[in-house]
C-alpha cells in the first residue's frame, strides 16, 4: 500500500478579532484623549547676575517674597517697598494686587518681577501670589477688563532670615533698625538660582 501524504495548507494568520478590537479601542480612546489638557505657563528663571550691575535711578527690580506671616514687595536696589501681613491663614493677596496696580502705574514699561519663596511654602499660595503680580482684572461697566501688570516672572528661593533677632526686627521690634535688617537680608543672593 501506498503511503498517503497529507497536504500541508499554509496556515493564515486570522485577524479580525483584533480588527474588531482595534474599531472598538480607537474611537473611546481619542474621544477620552480630549478631556485630557495640559496648562503650561513659561517661566523665566533669574540668569546669574554678574559682579557689577549698572543702577539706574528709574531701573526697578521688583522682588515679591514670600514669608510665613507676610508678603514683602521690594525692589532689589531700593529695598523694601511694602510689607503685607498675613491675615488669618491666607496671605492678602488683593492687597498685593492693589500694590502692584500703584507700583505699574509708576513703572508702566516694566514687565519683569521676582517671586521668592521660602521652602515651605504651598504650591496653591504661590501661584495665587503669581496670579496677582501678572495681572488684575477690574469691572468697567457690565465687561471685565484684564489688565497685565508684570507677566514676565521669575521664581526663585526666598533669602532666609538668619537668626530670631533678625525677625523681630524685620517684623518692627526692637531699635529701629527693621529696613537694615530687611535689606541685609534681601542682599543675601538666592539659592538655587544660577
């Protein structure tokens, strides 16, 4: 008796079953990828200052600081402008706003401002304080007008306070020499900030 070859069929490779998967998968997936954004706001960290910087009298260089019990608006030249303290458990804010609005009417042509926090300080209250310095709105009539006040900022770490005497001094106490301390101790460079 003869032997008896079996055919030998080329196998196909059957995929409808992942093309079934594949119709269902792709429209859920790109009608799911639309709820899903990303909010990017550009910073523009504080390039390394060199050892001598040419002051100009009308040359401001906002810092706002962010500290425990206040928030202290300076310039880096001039020295503190105005420290608002904290009220209850969150920082003025509005009464940051209200400054920056008088510090750009002063300065209309500046846009750049330093934000310094110290390394405890929550996310939420640094961009609260971030949204005041860049811009306010205000209502004229029945529209809301946004007006842009110092968009261009920079983050930084906040200098620290050396000892306890330098924060009572800072905080008004004893002999009247809180400006100096708060200017020796705005003097102090930034970490972090090359």
């Amino acid at each position: 008796m003869r032997p008896r070859r079996l055919r030998k069929e080329v196998p196909h490779l059957e995929i409808t079953a992942f093309i079934n998967l594949i119709v269902v998968l792709v429209p859920f997936l790109l009608s799911t990828a639309v709820f899903t954004r990303l909010a990017v706001m550009d910073l523009q960290l504080p390039a390394q200052q060199s050892a001598v910087e040419q002051i100009k009298v009308d040359n401001l260089q906002l810092e706002v600081v962010i500290r425990k019990d206040a928030l202290e608006v300076g310039d880096r030249i001039g020295g503190l402008i105005q420290r608002i303290e904290r009220s209850g458990t969150e920082h003025d804010v509005k009464a940051l706003q209200q400054l920056m609005v008088m510090v750009k009417g002063k300065f209309p042509d500046k846009r750049e401002a330093t934000l310094l926090a110290e390394p405890d300080t929550s996310y939420d209250q640094l961009v609260q304080v971030m949204d005041a310095v860049r811009g306010t709105v205000t209502a004229q009539g029945p529209k809301l007008v946004r007006a842009e006040l110092f968009p261009n900022i920079s983050v930084g770490d906040a200098p620290l306070l050396k000892d306890v005497k330098d924060v009572k001094d800072v905080k008004g106490g004893n002999d009247g020499k809180a400006g100096k301390t708060l200017k020796a101790a705005a003097a102090t460079p930034a970490k972090g900030n090359s």
